[in-house]
C-alpha cells in the first residue's frame, strides 16, 4: 500500500491479536515497544502475547470470560487484551484512579475470573478481595518486571496458543471499557474484535505514520483513547514508545526517545505551553499532534500552533461506545483561511460512518446549521452496556442508531459541530464525569439535604467539578468537609473543586433542579457550554 493514510497491513484481521504476528514474521528483529528500561521487537512481543494466551487457558480463562486489569499504562495490559482477543476472553480495564469501592463495582460487575494488578495497586485489591466472589486469581504486575512479578513468572510457563488457533472471532466482545454512569454508577462498555478493527480503519486518515515513526502511547490504557491508538501503531508497524503515566518528564523522554506522533489531552498542551522555552521547544518535535477526548479552548489552540509550526495538528470528537473516534478535523482543515470557523469545528465523520442531528422536542431531523441531538449509526459501535439492557436500548435504536447525548450542528460542508450536552456529563482533563455518581455521595453526608453537580470552566482542564447544595435544617459543614467526604469515596477527578452552599437548589414546578440555572453565570460569554 503506497497511500500512508491506508492501513499498512495486506489483509483485514479478524481479532486484534493478528496484526503482531504479521510484523513478527515480517520484521521479527525491529522494534515493536519501548516501555522504561524494557523493549521487545515484534518476534519478542508476539511470543508474549502467545504465552499469555496461553497463561490465560491455563488459569481458566476460555471463550465469553473476562478478566480485569488495574494498572497505570503497562505493556502488559495491551498483551492482555490481545491475548483475549485471540482466545474469545475480554479485558476489562479499571480506571487506576478509582477509589476502592469503584474498584469493587467494576471487577464484580464485569465478572472478572482473574485480575491483573499492578504492585503499587494492589493495596486496593486486598483490602476488598473478599468482596470479589467471581474472582479465581490475582496476578500481581511489577513496573519494571522484577523479583516477584507473577505476570512475568506465568508467561515463562505458559504454553503459547499459536495465532489463529485460539478460538477468538470478529464477533466475540475483546475489550470492557468502563464508562461513567448516568445512574450513580459506571457502565461496562462491550467492544467486540469487529468494531475496534473499523475504528482503527476508519480513523486512520491523519495519523500519518510511515517508516520512521515512533508513537508516544500516554494517554491511559483504562481511556478507549489509550487502547484504541495503540492499535494504529499495532496495525502500521510502528514502534510504541509507552510511558507509564502523561507527566512532563516522561513525555519528554518519549520524545528524545524518537516518538513524534501523539495524542493527548489539551490539558497536556497547556501544561507544556506553560513549562518555558525548553519544554516548548522539545515538543515541536513532534509530526502530528492529535487531541481529543475533552473540549479544546480556542485560545489554547491558535497559541500551540503558533509555537509550533512545523507541527500537524488533528481534533478528535468521540465516545468509548464507538471505540474512540467517530469525526475528525483533519490538519488541512486547521488552516483553512476561507473556513476560519471550523476550527472550532469536530470536524467531520469518519469514513463508513452515517450523522443525524434530531431535534430534541420533536423527534425530527433538524434542518442543516440547526441543533438537536447528535445520533451516528457505525460499524464501530459497541455491543452494548455489559449487564445493563434497558440503558443499552435507550442509547441504541432499533434502526442502529446511536443516540449520543450530545447537543451540536452539522453545517452545509458537512463539518460537526458540539456546543452541548443533554446527558449531565462533565468531562475534565479527558475524564467523562456523570453528575449523578457524585450527587449520589453527597446525598450520604450527614448535613446535605440536596445537591447538585456542574462543570464549571477551567482553562486547564476543559471543566472543573462544582457542587452546589443545600443544608439540613440545625446542621453544619464546610467546603474542605464536603470535599474530604467525597475524596474518601470517589476518584480524585469525580470529586468537586469547590462547593457553594446556598439555602435552596431553583427548581422548576414539578421539582426539578434548574441545573442550567445554576451554569449560567460560570459560562457567560463563552462560546459553548462544552468550552
């Protein structure tokens, strides 16, 4: 294939796992993984991927099981979910942030048999390990692979399960992405083979890689936007350069270490852009930079591609039930002088890939340039939500559609447009944020009578938490209280920044809290209500 743009394999796979044991016969000796002091060619990395294949068998582990990984990014949660795809498992990847209770919901709700944990977490599993009835085996994970590592020491035994001799199909779900729930808790979003195999097909325009690359894989494994990208390199051949988390020394190691394409958060971009003139200039190294996963300020962008011009930059729109990416603004579009405003744009839909913008009181498509509800149909969309069928039929309609909870546009170029959310959904620095998980904890504080949750603007983050409540009557808590009390239940990034206590939440006159109300002064002015 001569077009960069295609994806560089001669066939189609049917399981994720394929794709590494082409390159191994391919290029067995290159390099297929940087990860810290550790690196594996193609041939070293297949063999891994076979022998925890195999490892899983010999664990029990067969067709429609799941298994948990609860790690910050660390090959081995990659050779994990390949190794599942290639035998009919899934992996089901916790967030590392997690508080413990979030931890226990998710490895029992995803009925994990085995749980892979890393040893600087696995603290966290202990201390709810008898909670976890479903749960056969924990396999603790090293960093760096030394003494005591139990991942290492069960791959060393195993017995490889060849490629293509593991039962896996396009069909069989390979991957259990944890999503925040609009009930109180998160919901397990089921990926099959097939529709991680569109995406990274359909969203390959852009990303650009040719011989040489090296792609920097930061974003977290635990995010459809960590496990989706690196399969573009999986699938091209590329070299992954892994950090362990998307902190600035590790970026920059990454990228003295040859990584020039990237994905990140803008959150990263304004952390860099504030860092001085060395930071700036290391990072104009890079070839691509594609951001997504959270809303990027307009400022923000114009000030990263003045300071780096030699750089492409791409926007990615999407949602973990699609496996990532569903639109993209493509480099070209950034410096489109007759369309300046695009750029604020999502851009536009992937190939294979069909939008609707539906009115929200009438049901009917809204004529072009008009909001309403943002719906895609696409062979990227999940199964659906892992034990959780009516919210699946909520959000999947009988004719495919997906119904996004999105609010935007699509104007006569075709060109996507987000400015609001129906769903109650603050996403901060890259992490999808529900209202009702954490009003669900501010209900049990002893002094809240009410409370309500909004994403307020943070020129960092995209969105910070604010929580507004009202008091029971003759009781008494501060705003360090409130806060404290969540951070002892919920991850670090759920709970609220600040907390506004006021005598009563507006409601309208069948009771409901006007949480647009309560936004309003925080968004004046802005262009968006999703920044």
């Amino acid at each position: 294939m001569t077009d960069h743009h295609a994806v560089q394999l001669p066939f189609r796979p049917a399981t994720l796992d394929e794709p590494v044991a082409h390159w191994a016969k391919e290029k067995p000796d290159e390099l297929a993984v940087d990860y810290g002091p550790r690196s594996w060619t193609w041939a070293e990395w297949d063999e891994r991927v076979r022998r925890t294949a195999g490892a899983l068998r010999g664990l029990g582990v067969g067709k429609g099981d799941t298994v948990a990984f609860l790690d910050k990014n660390h090959p081995a949660c990659v050779e994990v979910t390949l190794a599942c795809a290639s035998i009919g498992a899934a992996n089901a990847i916790v967030n590392w942030r997690s508080a413990g209770d979030e931890v226990d919901y998710a490895v029992n709700d995803s009925g994990a048999k085995v749980v892979f944990v890393g040893t600087e977490l696995a603290p966290t599993i202990d201390r709810i390990r008898d909670n976890l009835t479903a749960v056969e085996h924990v396999v603790r994970v090293t960093p760096d692979g030394s003494e005591g590592d139990e991942y290492e020491a069960l791959l060393a035994e195993a017995t490889p399960v060849p490629v293509g001799e593991g039962g896996g199909s396009s069909e069989d779900v390979c991957l259990v992405m944890y999503s925040s729930g609009t009930t109180g808790r998160p919901k397990g979003v089921m990926l099959r083979n097939a529709n991680m195999v569109a995406h990274t097909y359909n969203a390959h325009e852009g990303w650009g890689f040719e011989e040489g690359d090296r792609s920097l894989v930061a974003m977290p494994l635990f995010h459809v936007g960590g496990s989706s990208y690196i399969l573009f390199s999986i699938f091209d051949g590329v070299p992954s350069i892994m950090t362990r988390e998307p902190d600035g020394g590790s970026l920059a190691k990454a990228i003295l270490n040859g990584a020039n394409c990237a994905f990140l958060v803008p959150a990263v971009l304004a952390q860099v852009l504030q860092s001085g003139e060395d930071a700036v200039k290391l990072f104009g190294a890079l070839k691509i930079y594609t951001y997504g996963a959270a809303p990027m300020p307009s400022a923000l962008l114009r000030a990263a591609m003045q300071a780096w011009p030699d750089t492409k930059f791409m926007q990615v729109y999407g949602l973990t039930e699609v496996c990532g990416v569903i639109t993209h603004l493509l480099p070209e579009a950034h410096h489109d002088k007759e369309h300046p405003e695009r750029l604020v744009s999502a851009g536009t839909c992937l190939p294979a890939t069909e939008v609707r913008v539906v009115d929200v009181e009438s049901g009917e498509e809204a004529a072009t340039g008009q909001p309403g509800e943002l719906w895609f149909r696409t062979p990227q969309l999940m199964k659906g939500y892992l034990n959780k069928p009516e919210e699946t039929a909520e959000v999947i309609d009988d004719d495919g559609w997906f119904h996004t909870g999105d609010i935007g546009h699509v104007d006569e170029g075709g060109y996507v447009y987000v400015s609001d959310r129906l769903k109650d959904m603050i996403i901060s620095g890259g992490e999808n944020i529900y209202s009702p998980e954490v009003e669900r904890v501010l209900s049990e504080h002893p002094a809240i009578a009410e409370a309500a949750v909004i994403g307020v603007p943070d020129d960092t983050w995209g969105e910070s938490v604010k929580a507004v409540v009202g008091l029971k009557p003759d009781t008494q808590a501060t705003e360090q209280e409130i806060i404290d009390f969540c951070l002892e239940r919920l991850a670090k990034f759920k709970c609220p920044r600040s907390v506004d206590i006021i005598e009563a939440l507006p409601r309208n006159p069948t009771g409901k809290i006007l949480k647009k109300d309560l936004r309003a002064p925080y968004w004046e002015g802005r262009e968006s209500q999703v920044v």
